[in-house]
C-alpha cells in the first residue's frame, strides 16, 4: 500500500464505463440476484441506467446521505438472501468508512463483490461545489492499493482498466465465492454532462 496519490489512467469515459458495466453486471448478476448502491455519484448513474426486472434487486441509499452503507448493506443483503449474488457498488471515500467490515464478512464466510468507483475524491460534494461556487476545493485524498488492501484481509481483489476487461473479471469475481474488491478507476468529468442533460428534460405530464 501507499500513501501517495496515484492516478491511474482513465481509458474511457464514464458514461460508456457505467454503460458497460450495467450490461455485464445485468446479465452476471440475474434478474433475482442483489446489488446495493451506495450514496453518492454512482448512486445517479445506477439509478438511471442499471436495469431492474424483479423488486428489490437494487436497493439505493438515496436521499439518506448514508455515507459507508455499502459494505455492511451488503453483508445484510447476502445474510437475508444466502442463495442469491450480491454485489455493492460504491465510491472510494464510502468504501473507507466501514471497510474494516472485510473481516468480519470473511470470518462469517459473506461472499460478496465489492466495486469501488476510484477517483480519490469526493465526487458528489465536488459536483455540489462546482454547481454553487465555480470551483472545488478540499476534495481530494489518498487511497491505498484496493487490490493488496482486500489481500491483507484475506479477501480477493482485481483492478479494471478497460472496458473490455470489465465482464471476465465480474465472473471472476463472483466464482471466487468469497468477498472479492474490485478497483475501478473512473473519470468523473462526465458528471456535469449528465446535470445539463437532466436539466433539459420536461415532465409532459
């Protein structure tokens, strides 16, 4: 692990990311099985592109500003549904609160899929403050190495650098059958491009 600040190439944008990686993850996960969304930004796009089929197959935090829900959402989803997949998506920062919760997920053997959306940032107050104010500020830290972080606890981890790489390391991690990370690193510049799009639509009821 360390301490300085990495950044990794982003090889394609989020908007074509979340796309591909609601496909892949619709059609591994099954129109029965789990995904909790953590608040935050990728809770807005989840929210807008993931494909539901059955209810209660995708349990968003929403308006609770319930920062660190992820992990311990999904342990208690797979505790309350042992036979179904669950996977929970959530930013960096969100993760770091409660992700200590690893290791009590594997001594309860709770196999589940941790992706982590990493932009080493807080990117939903980043949004808030370039919408308000022009600018940001104090919204950047540093994060460990997800990958020898979850192997440090005993779980598995992978790093996703392509869209290409996305679906085969999903089925990786879901055969594994343990609590498995999944570092995505992604590029948040498409967020404002999603507000102006939202702003422009009319309800024509």
């Amino acid at each position: 692990m360390t301490g300085r600040r990495v950044r990794r190439p982003t090889l394609f944008s989020l908007w074509r990311k979340v796309r591909r990686e609601n496909s892949a993850a619709s059609r591994l996960l099954g129109s029965t099985s789990l995904r909790f969304a953590l608040h935050g930004w990728q809770r807005m796009w989840i929210a807008r592109l993931y494909r539901c089929y059955e209810p209660n197959t995708c349990i968003i935090s929403n308006g609770f500003a319930s920062m660190g829900i992820g992990v311990p959402g999904a342990m208690a989803a797979k505790l309350a549904n042992p036979d179904k997949r669950v996977m929970t998506i959530t930013g960096d920062a969100g993760f770091m609160m409660n992700s200590q919760e690893i290791e009590t997920a594997l001594r309860w053997n709770i196999a589940m899929v941790i992706m982590i959306w990493n932009d080493s940032e807080y990117g939903l107050i980043k949004w808030h403050q370039q919408r308000h104010f022009g600018r940001t500020g104090h919204i950047s830290f540093n994060n460990p190495d997800f990958v020898r972080y979850a192997e440090s606890f005993g779980a598995r981890g992978y790093r996703v650098t392509s869209a290409d790489g996305l679906r085969p390391t999903l089925e990786r991690a879901f055969d594994d059958n343990t609590v498995v990370i999944v570092d995505v690193a992604v590029d948040y510049s498409e967020n404002m491009k999603l507000t102006e799009k939202l702003g422009k639509l009319v309800c024509p009821i």
